[in-house]
C-alpha cells in the first residue's frame, strides 16, 4: 500500500460460531494487515468474563456490554478511524450504535460497512432509533446492489464494497473420475439452520428429486434451532438413510465438503450475498437457489446459478434435476461461475476499500 500507514479500529464478530460476518471480519483483518493497515479489533462476541456470566440470562449482556463499550473508547483513542461490520436487529442497538457515537464522541471518522439481509424490515420497524446514528457516520459501504437499493429507499447513498472470497481456500476437484455423478449425487446446504434459511423447503426438494434419483444424498451443514423440526421432517419422508446433518464446521471442513459436493442449493427466504454462494462457485460446484433479497445481484439466472421462488419445492427440484440431467448445463454453469469471482478477490476489493478510508480521512483534513 502507498502513503501514509492507516490505524483502523475493526468493530466486528469473530468465530466461533463461523458465520458470514465473523468470517468476513476475521478475513479482513488479515488481509488489511498483510497491506501494512494497523488493525485494533474490537470483537462485539468476546468471551465473557467470567465465564459463568454466560449463563445468566439477562446478567450476560451487562458483562459483555460494558468491557466492549471501554475497549470502545480506548481503541478510539488510538485509531484514525473506526470500520464497523454492522448487521440488523438487536446487533445494531447493541453494537453498531455505540461505535459509532463512542467514534464520534472521540472525533474520529465512521464508516459503517452494513451487511443484514434483512434491513428493509428492520429499517421500516425501527428507521427512527437507527437514522441518529446513521447521520453521524462519514460513510455507508455495502457489499451489494440490494443493499444498496434498500438504503437509497431510506435517502441514503451508499458505497459497493463486495464480500471477499478467499478463494485459495477452495478448489475445483477434477470431475472425470467420477461418472456416476447424475446418478448417485451428492447434494449439500451449507446455511445454519433458521427459520430464515428455509432448510425444509431444501429437503422437500431434495425428496423430489430422490423420487427420480434414487442414489442422491443430502448433507446439511449447519447448526440452529431448527434442527429438531427437520429432523422429525427427515423421518416424515422416511430419508434417514440419505440426509445427514453434521452440525456447526468450521471453514477447513467446508472446503472439504464441497469438494466432495456435486451441487449446493439454497432456500433462504431472506438473504443479501451470502458467502456460501460464492464458496460452492469457487468449487466448481453448481448452485441451485432462491432469489431471495440480493441473490440475484449475486448471481445470474441460468448464467452463474439457476434461481427459483422461495418457498417452492417443486420448481427448486425442477431446477437440481435440469442440473443433473444436463451435464453441458453443469458445466456452463461451473465456468460461468468460476469467472464470476474476480470481483470478490482481494485484489479487486482492497482498491474500493483502501479508497474510502482514504477518502474519509481526506474529508476530515478539509
């Protein structure tokens, strides 16, 4: 990196649990790092101290509030800037919030990097306690053209930083070995097991297609409260020998996975450019979802991915079976989706990044 070397504070989660947003700050911070960038993390998850708070309901969020709101201040002492990694909901009030008015209390720039996939309904219930807060950041990043088109809504303009995708950690397993792939696939779900994710409407496709695949699998990745209802949905359908659920993995897991994958599909009914998507592209691994939220900035129908209504089992099936009967469509599907990637690249993201920064400092200077 030329110039001057930056001092940021991070504001964000970490793994474990290894989610989207605590992967993504725990991967920028890296890679800012390998720039020269110095890097303060504030991580919003902390471990509590002691560790028995933990288990006191209501009493846990006092011992994690107060020690991240002194980190807060002391870190904003010592920054030029703060990045924070926002989310929706409760995350927003707890965490987001007081960084940006500790920052602003410390005279230092804000930039929210905002990544909830379900703002628009977070913003219709709750615009009035978040627009405060939002007039007191310099700049709004958004890894995508739906969130962006959310916040324009709300008069906001944003900036398009994508989500990076490291894509050194996946990689395309060669597929000539392997003939009996239409007939005996293997299917995996890499999303956690919410109710937002929609993992039923997954299965009941994936009950479809067995009907005409009978040596299909299904491996649901993931952890959440869901999994006692999918469970007993799995019985219902008498697909205990052919589904598996492993629980949480960790990322070294998930490459693993999808290297022994043939497609991933993807049932979310709220979304805004989920990894997993790009994880399964940069294995070489057709993807079959939902057009849920910014899915569709994320990928191209019957270009990049096939996409279908939420909550459809029928036509999320319709679309597995083109995949499996068709391996020209696999195939342009995998190309496709290997050279859409290189926007999500380091490379390509830290030049749109590292410009911001600069850009609010400069502001500052003026």
């Amino acid at each position: 990196m030329n110039g001057p070397i930056l001092h940021i504070g991070l504001v964000g989660p970490l793994p474990p649990p290894y989610g989207g947003m605590a992967n993504q700050t725990r991967q920028l911070a890296g890679l800012l790092q390998q720039e020269g960038v110095l890097v303060e993390l504030v991580q919003v998850n902390a471990p509590y101290q002691p560790a028995w708070a933990g288990k006191i309901r209501g009493l846990r969020a006092v011992f994690r509030l107060i020690p991240f709101l002194l980190q807060l201040w002391r870190t904003a002492g010592q920054v030029q800037l703060f990045h924070i990694m926002a989310n929706s909901g409760l995350s927003w009030h707890l965490f987001a919030a007081p960084a940006i008015w500790i920052a602003r209390l410390r005279n230092i720039p804000v930039i929210v990097n905002y990544r909830g996939g379900e703002a628009q309904v977070f913003f219709q219930k709750s615009f009035r306690w978040v627009r405060p807060s939002l007039e007191r950041t310099d700049v709004i990043i958004v890894p995508s053209g739906f969130l962006e088109a959310v916040f324009a809504q709300f008069g906001y303009a944003t900036r398009i930083v994508p989500n990076i995708i490291d894509l050194s950690r996946f990689s395309v397993r060669s597929r000539r070995e392997k003939t009996d792939w239409a007939d005996a696939p293997h299917i995996v779900v890499t999303r956690n097991l919410e109710a937002i994710y929609d993992n039923a409407t997954a299965i009941r496709a994936f009950h479809i297609v067995q009907q005409s695949v009978p040596g299909a699998r299904l491996t649901v990745a993931g952890a959440g409260p869901e999994k006692t209802i999918l469970e007993h949905l799995v019985t219902e359908l008498g697909l205990q020998d052919s589904i598996r659920f492993t629980g949480r993995i960790d990322n070294d897991a998930i490459a693993a996975l999808y290297q022994s994958a043939d497609m991933m599909i993807n049932a979310s009914l709220v979304d805004n450019m989920p990894i997993s998507i790009l994880e399964a592209l940069a294995s070489g691994v057709p993807v079959v979802s939902t057009d849920a939220g910014g899915i569709p900035y994320l990928v191209e129908h019957n270009r990049t991915a096939l996409l279908v209504p939420k909550k459809d089992p029928a036509a999320m099936a319709d679309a597995m079976l083109k995949i499996l009967l068709s391996p020209q469509l696999a195939n342009s599907l995998r190309a496709s989706g290997l050279a859409s990637l290189e926007r999500y690249t380091w490379n390509s993201v830290k030049q749109h990044l590292l410009g911001v920064y600069r850009q609010v400092l400069e502001n500052r200077q003026h």
